[in-house]
C-alpha cells in the first residue's frame, strides 16, 4: 500500500496537534480505508488520541515493512518521508548493534513515568570578585553590579552584559575576575566587555576579567562554550580549557571539555584558530573553517577535516544532534540538560544516527529513542533506568 503524498502531510499535522478537525478525520478515513478486519475501528469517540496515534504509526511501520519486502529495499528506509513522520515530525532515527548490523524498527515502547521532567533554560550563578555570588536565573533586569568602573547588567533578553562605565582600566589597574556557571538543566550566554559573545551549555563555566588589559585576553572554561570572539589584532584571544589552549583573533568556535568525556573537541565555524597543550612538546596544531580538533585524554591532539559543524553546535540551536553515536554518549548530554541520573542494567552497545529537539519534555525523547524497540528505559524520579 502506497501512502499518498498528502495523507503524509496531514499525519504530521495529526500527530502534532495542528491539523484540524476535517484533516483528522480525513486521516481517519484513510486508516479505517486500509484496516483489517480484526483491527477495531478508530473513530474520536471510541478510542483515546494515543491510541490512534498508536494505530497510525502501527499501519505506517506495517507499509513500510511490506515495501521493504516487496522491493528488497534495505533498512535504509527509514530516511523515507514515512519513518520521518512516524518517528516524530521531522525527527528520524536508525541504530546499529555492537556488531554493526541495521536493527529493524517496532511499534513505540512508551516510558513509564511517575513525574514529568522538563528541559532545561536559562539557568547560571555569578561570582563576583569579592566572592559574593548573584542567582542570575531570578535575579531583576537591569544593573547587578559595579566593580572598579565595570557595570555588570541583565538585558531585558535574559543575556549579561559587561560594559566599561565612563573609565579606561590599564594593565596597572586591580583586576576583577568574575565566573559564569550553569547546572546541570542550565545554560546561559554572556557578552564580555570586549564585545565577545559566549554560550555556556550545562553544567559549564567560564572564568574571566570583567575588562581586558594587556596584550592578550584570556578566559578558562569547563564543560562547552560557543564562542563569537570581537576581533582585536592586537590582543589575541585565547580560551584554556583543561591542558588545551585555543588562540584566535576573531572568529566562531565551539569547545566541548566535559571531563566526563574521551576528549577535548574544538570545532571551528569560521576564521583561524591555533590549537597546543600546555606542558607539551607536541606542536601546535591550525584550524581552518570545518575542521576539529581532538584532543585524547593521552594529550595527542588530531585534526578531523570536514568536521560535523551542525552536530557541533546543535546545542546552541536548540537541538540534540547525533552521527552514529554510542547511546551512552547521547545520554550524557541528556542528562546534563534534564538533570537526571543514568542507570544502565545489561549490554546497551546501541549507535544512533538523527537530532532531537531540546525543548521536549525527557519523556517524548524516550519515547522516540524506545521506537527502535532495542532499548527500554525507566524513570524512577530523577533516575533513568536504561536496558536492552
């Protein structure tokens, strides 16, 4: 059975509550067109939304299975217009086993779940100078703070701002280090005095002056941060993260330095950057536009040419994004951005290929990721139980 075109458009509207009462029950229509009869039929009245969804998805899994096996088509399939509407309005999914062979999609397993747990936000904590700390999450638009001619302000965007209030500070001048930190379930952006903007993903900081002086500006970061440094040729801009340091003069960059992670990643979108390890003999490397560079935990650093720019910075944009990443991965960041913990029972050797919006709610994204039918998750309050 072929689907129409245009049935496909009104189930992607169906199963994102836009489609209106006509287009649902043309939808209707058509699966009650092609059900058996041993199937009940669907109708608003008798059955839950759910579990026409159900249905729905159930009848697309079922015509994709039947011209797979009708055509010999492989499990490729599933970048077809079908599996991206069955999957989730734009949002596709294939996985491979420990042994690299393409697994076949089921029917969705829904995730039990006792407490919804929402996505995180614009959450961070400022620590001043004099080690007085400002919740910026609940703290009032407008001026925060004034250290040494430096006003620290919340724009009415939610984003904080340093700027240099009627005083030029030298080299000679007192220096004010200010911290930027966000939790797990947080993120923040903070433009510095020079004009460089910074994104801090979950469970990051940054470490910085609140002016810059000298010849060079220098910031340390943990966790990952986006970077759209000002350009300034006479004070290059450099960012340690752990034993890494990236120097550049003005350009767009994204550093992952989690400590939970195999490596240190920087990702370059545009300009040039240098990348060394401190304490290092080893000579530094260059970066151009799209390449990356991976630092091991061995303190060998290697260039990946043709990096993957979007998975790089999906955070930033609101996504999780994944390129035949192993599961346990995946829910690393998961659980930084929900704040929950993992808990994996058995052999979960599972690789994903597909993005995922960061704004559901953490039981929409289980329910996507369950809809390979190789893994099952638990939620048990903040901890997720994970087996095959």
């Amino acid at each position: 059975m072929q689907i129409p075109q245009h049935i496909l458009i009104l189930i992607e509207k169906y199963l994102a509550d836009s489609a209106t009462e006509e287009e649902k029950s043309i939808v209707n229509k058509w699966y009650q067109s092609y059900q058996d009869e041993s199937v009940e039929i669907v109708s608003s009245e008798i059955n839950s939304k759910e579990q026409t969804e159900l249905r729905i998805k159930e009848r697309l899994l079922a015509t994709i299975s039947e011209t797979e096996n009708r055509k010999g088509i492989n499990k490729w399939w599933m970048r077809s217009a079908a599996a991206v509407v069955l999957i989730g309005l734009a949002v596709f999914f294939f996985i491979t086993t420990g042994n690299k062979k393409q697994s076949t999609i089921v029917a969705e397993v829904p995730v039990k779940q006792t407490e919804e747990i929402v996505p995180g936000g614009n959450k961070a904590m400022l620590t001043l100078a004099d080690g007085s700390t400002i919740i910026l999450d609940s703290a009032s638009n407008g001026l925060l703070s004034q250290q040494g001619g430096i006003k620290v302000q919340k724009l009415d965007n939610g984003l904080l701002a340093y700027t240099i209030n009627g005083k030029l500070i030298t080299e000679n001048d007192q220096a004010f280090y200010n911290t930027i930190t966000t939790p797990r379930g947080g993120q923040y952006q903070v433009t510095l005095s020079d004009g460089t903007q910074v994104w801090l993903n979950a469970a990051s900081s940054i470490h910085f002056p609140v002016v810059f002086a000298g010849t060079e500006r220098k910031v340390e970061i943990t966790g990952e941060a986006y970077f759209e440094v000002a350009k300034n040729a006479a004070m290059p801009f450099k960012v340690i993260a752990g034993s890494s340091e990236v120097e550049v003069l003005g350009t767009h960059f994204n550093i992952n330095s989690y400590t939970d992670e195999s490596s240190v990643k920087t990702t370059l979108l545009e300009g040039l950057v240098k990348v060394s390890v401190t304490g290092n003999n080893q000579s530094p490397k260059f970066l151009k536009a799209g390449q990356q560079t991976v630092l091991n935990k061995e303190g060998r650093i290697s260039i990946l040419n043709n990096a993957d720019l979007e998975e790089a910075v999906a955070w930033k944009n609101g996504r999780f994004q994944f390129n035949s990443a192993d599961l346990k991965s995946i829910l690393r960041q998961i659980s930084r951005w929900y704040d929950v913990d993992v808990e994996y029972r058995g052999n979960v050797d599972i690789h994903f290929t597909g993005q995922l919006p960061r704004n559901d709610n953490v039981t929409k994204v289980f329910d996507k990721l369950a809809l390979t039918g190789e893994v099952h998750f638990k939620t048990e309050g903040k901890k997720i139980i994970v087996s095959r």
